[in-house]
C-alpha cells in the first residue's frame, strides 16, 4: 500500500477542505455552541454566506480533489457513500453513511465491501443516482489526465495497479461490481478494515457518464449534493454555488444546507481576510473561512476584544509537527545519539515559536492525542517542559561524543510557524544546553519538500509534520513507518527508513480489523513501540483559530477537520 505522493497533498487537504487546515486534541469549538453562536435565535434558511480563502479551490473535480472527509466547499456539491459526522468534537471524528444506506458491509475477511444505495437520489437535473454513476466515477479518477486524489484505490482494488480509466479502457474494473441500481461491491487485494473511511473520499462521488467532459468537467460538474456549481471562475478562484432544487434533506442527514447562494473568494491575503472578518461589513457580517487562521498578533488583538473573541472557533485537527531522523546518516545511525536530541527539546520554547499555547500543544507521540486515533498516553524521553540537558549529556558521552557534537538541521524558509526558521531556531537554543551545535539550514519551500522527500537527498536531521487523511492510525503511522511505503525513486515520506518485519505485520493485522475501536487501542500501542526507536520527536500539534462574521450562526467544528463546517451553517 504505498502511497508516494501522499503528504504534500495531505497537507493541502487541510486547508483547501477545511480540510484544508491542516491538530490534535480531542475538543470542538471554545466557547462556541453549535447551538447558539451567532445569536440566540435559532438557524433559518436563506441568505448568501461569503467564503473568504487564500487559496482557490483549484481542481474541482470529485476525480482530482485530495481532501478529508469530503472536503468542506467540495462537499456541498459532491456526495458520496460514507461521509464524517457533522458534529462537534470528538463526536465528529466518526464515519456515518451518507449516499449509502450503512457504513458498508464487510466480507468475514474485510476484502469485499458492499454498499446500497439510498432510496429517491437525484442529480442537480432530476435524473437519478445509481450505482453504475459512482463506479464510474471512481473508474474516471484512475485516468492520468484526472489524476490528483487519494493514491488509496490503485493499491486497495483487485487488478487496479495498472488501469489507466474509463478513456482509454472502457471495459472498466472488474474489482467493482454493481448487480442492480443501488448496490455496489468491492473486491480488495488483502482486508481493509478502514475500507469506510475511505469511502468519504470524493472519489466515490457519482459521475453520469453521459455528462463526464473529461478535463472540462470541472467547469461544471453534475451536484448530487444540496448545492450547484453556477459559475467557476479562474480555476476555483472564485466559485459560486446556488441550491440544488433536486437535493432533499429527507435522504441527507449531514448537510443543513441553510444559505440559498454560496460566494467563495479566494486569492486573498490572510491579513486581508482576517481584517475583512473582523470588521464584518457589508457582505462580510456574513462570511467565514476554510483555510485562514489567526496568526500569534491578530489572536493577542483578538482575545482583547470580547465582541471579536466571541466569534473565534477553536479546533483541533489530526496533525503533527516533529523532527525527523535519517538513520543512515551520522551521527543519527546511533539510537543515544536520536535520543539525546530527545530529552534536550524544549517544548515551551518551540510552542511559543509555533505561536503560543493557544495555537500549538506540546506532544510527545507520534499520534494525535485524539481518540479515534487511539491515542495512548507516553513519553519515552521525558524532557519536561524546558528539556533535560543534563541526561543529554550522559547519553552523548555514552556515544563517544564527551565534548559534545555538531550537526545541521534542515527546515524551511516559509513562514508557517511550523517547520520554519522560528522552530528551527527554538530547538537550535535549546540542544545548545545540552552541548549540542546545530547549523541551520533553511530552503525555500519547494526545495525543502524535494529534499526531505527524497531518499538520495533526506538530510540526518530536519523538520516534518504529518496530517489525517481520516480520523485513524493507519493513515497515520503506516506512510511514516510502514518500510514496503519507502520510495527510492520517488516521493517517500517513510523518513527514517524503518523496515522492521515486526512492524510491517502489525499495521496488516490492524488493518484487518473491522471494530475500528478495537483497532484504535491497537494502532495506539504500536505508535508506542514505533516511538522507542527514536525516529522522530514529536513537537506539538497546531490549534487553528478562525474568526467569522457576526452574523454567522450555527458553528460545527469537528476533530475529523478542525475548522468550521459550511454545510452547517447558517447566516442571519
């Protein structure tokens, strides 16, 4: 199951759907009840509601689009089997059935899924929703010109490596049967018990053959969700989306649907957006953002306003900031040398670099401290707050490093508060203590993503962070930690190149695992053992912070995205 071009678009996935966000613990929204903010009256439809985005929604094309759980502007218009609950909180974290009738029916094996489809689903044009549409449209996203999207069905499909779409094989994949309208199976190579959670993909939204226009689809394409696309300009740089008349809320549980016109604008400066949200004039009193966050001086100016403190949602999404380790390179091929670095972090000092406590919380897994991903307590190099220099020492002098050592770390120019100059400098403090030299070496960010990324280039020694694709463990450890996921020729994101035997067959036996609560407990422990090896050292998971208009009512914000959900909301 390797996944070689998955982190980039991870984290792309977060802010573009909230998704594209891009946290960790498991709570929604301070101070913000899904039941009252906005005003005391309750939600009503009508209105049109602002998105205000730095970067355009491009690609919108259920085939192209890399999100979680759906996305968030994309899942307006594009429906799928499962989908996430549309809830506060941890609450939120979960899979429910959205097109389907269930969450999916496994094989005693978990290497056949079936789905039914629910009674009385349409298209924006009446027309209805079958089974053959969403085998289509999972067909159209293996096509090279639509490529894009979660890398998941090519590996997971029976005989799906080498299919190359609908366009230049007609015969389709034999691994995905539908025997009648509204039922749909398929077959996998070897159990996926996380099978529902992909299927919130919006590869699984249903395409009508008859209007698939290849490329230019995007322009257009087919809603089976509560809203159309009505006009698409400069590649999602300004999207505007009005009410499927065909939509109904009797087969659409998640969806409130409460706006009759969606404006989405994008290209805008973060500081722009903050200040046109903060003022909430005009057309902005109704507006929010998916992708925008309060950065450390806007929150301190925000939090001493009541007014503009009362509208900031919190949340938290599975993500993770951390240093990696290329063992193949000195000194980090010793463990004392990996775990010394570890007891010399101090956390504090990197979290005020991230912004503050209230935009990043100190870890010490690997795994987000959410419980859907089974999240177990532990600290294997306890460092406490400030680092222990002093057990740094003793461990470098047990390596042959007496007098301490130099070494380079590598992070990037961007400023993203995250593996940027201002952590990169908090760690290169704080490993001073411990007698420990770091040279910095920062790139600009195209360059550090084409270093770290590839194994002849990985330096010993760099920055990382890691997101959800969905609310579990094994799209978390298995691309970091899964050696048959090591990519020698391109994209890896296995950075420390562990192969262990041991490991490889604990994420297969996860993955068979139906009870995704039972699975959880496991991916937990084995987040554990992975961590005695010293690979990385977990630093902190972000907190995002967004404000929006005054006259916004109804705020969702759960732990599967950590931002507000649109399909929730409501305007005065």
């Amino acid at each position: 199951m390797r996944q070689p071009s998955l982190t980039a678009r991870r984290v792309a996935a977060v802010s573009v759907s909230l998704v594209l966000a891009a946290g960790a613990a498991a709570c929604g929204p301070e101070d913000n009840d899904a039941k009252s903010s906005g005003g005391d009256s309750a939600p009503h439809k009508g209105g049109t509601l602002t998105v205000l985005n730095s970067n355009p929604q491009q690609d919108f094309d259920p085939a192209r689009l890399y999100t979680s759980g759906g996305g968030n502007v994309p899942s307006l218009v594009f429906r799928t089997l499962t989908t996430r609950n549309r809830e506060n909180g941890a609450a939120g974290a979960k899979v429910v059935p959205d097109l389907a009738t269930d969450t999916g029916r496994p094989s005693k094996d978990a290497t056949v899924w079936t789905y039914t489809l629910k009674k009385g689903l349409k298209y924006e044009d009446g027309t209805a929703i079958t089974s053959a549409d969403i085998k289509y449209g999972i067909e159209r996203s293996f096509a090279p010109e639509l490529s894009g999207g979660a890398p998941y069905l090519r590996d997971w499909l029976v005989g799906a490596a080498d299919y190359q779409g609908p366009y230049k094989d007609k015969k389709g994949l034999a691994a995905i049967g539908t025997p009648d309208e509204r039922t749909i199976v398929f077959h996998l190579n070897k159990p996926e018990g996380e099978f529902p959670y992909l299927a919130t993909q919006t590869q699984f939204t249903p395409v009508p053959k008859a209007k698939d226009t290849g490329t230019k689809y995007e322009e257009h394409p087919v809603s089976s969700g509560p809203y159309k696309v009505v006009s698409n300009q400069n590649d999602g740089e300004h999207l505007v989306l009005e009410r499927n008349t065909h939509w109904s809320a009797a087969t659409d549980a998640e969806r409130k649907a409460y706006p009759d016109r969606i404006d989405v604008k994008s290209g805008l400066d973060s500081s722009v957006i903050n200040q046109r949200l903060s003022s909430s004039q005009g057309a902005d009193a109704a507006a929010v953002t998916t992708d925008t966050n309060l950065g450390p001086a806007e929150l301190a100016k925000v939090t001493g306003d009541k007014e503009l403190a009362s509208r900031v949602g919190t949340g938290h999404f599975g993500y993770t900031d951390y240093i990696a380790f290329n063992p193949t390179v000195k000194p980090f091929d010793d463990v004392r040398v990996r775990q010394a670095i570890s007891y010399a972090i101090d956390r504090s000092s990197v979290v005020n670099a991230a912004g503050g406590s209230a935009l990043a919380e100190s870890a010490t897994t690997f795994l987000p401290d959410q419980k859907s991903f089974g999240y177990e307590p532990y600290d294997l190099f306890p460092a406490g707050a400030t680092g222990n220099a002093a057990k740094a020492k003793e461990l470098l002098r047990q390596a042959g490093h007496p007098n301490g050592l130099t070494v380079t770390l590598t992070h990037s120019n961007s400023k993203d508060f995250e593996t940027s100059p201002e952590i990169a400098t908090a760690i290169q403090d704080a490993l001073k203590k411990a007698g420990i030299t770091v040279k910095l070496q920062g790139l600009e960010e195209n360059d550090y993503s084409d270093t770290i990324h590839s194994v002849k280039s990985e330096p010993g020694f760099f920055l990382a962070h890691w997101g959800a694709d969905w609310p579990s463990g094994g799209p978390f450890l298995a691309p970091i930690f899964d050696g048959r996921q090591i990519v020698k020729d391109g994209a890896n994101f296995n950075t420390g190149l562990l192969n262990d035997k041991s490991v490889n067959a604990e994420i297969d036996a996860i993955n068979k695992l139906t009870d995704l609560d039972a699975a959880a407990k496991r991916w937990g422990a084995l987040d554990k053992k992975i961590g005695e090896q010293a690979l990385t050292v977990p630093l902190f998971h972000p907190v995002y912070k967004r404000l929006y208009g005054k006259d916004i009512k109804n705020v969702v914000i759960s732990d599967w995205t950590g931002v507000l959900d649109i399909s929730q909301v409501a305007v005065k």
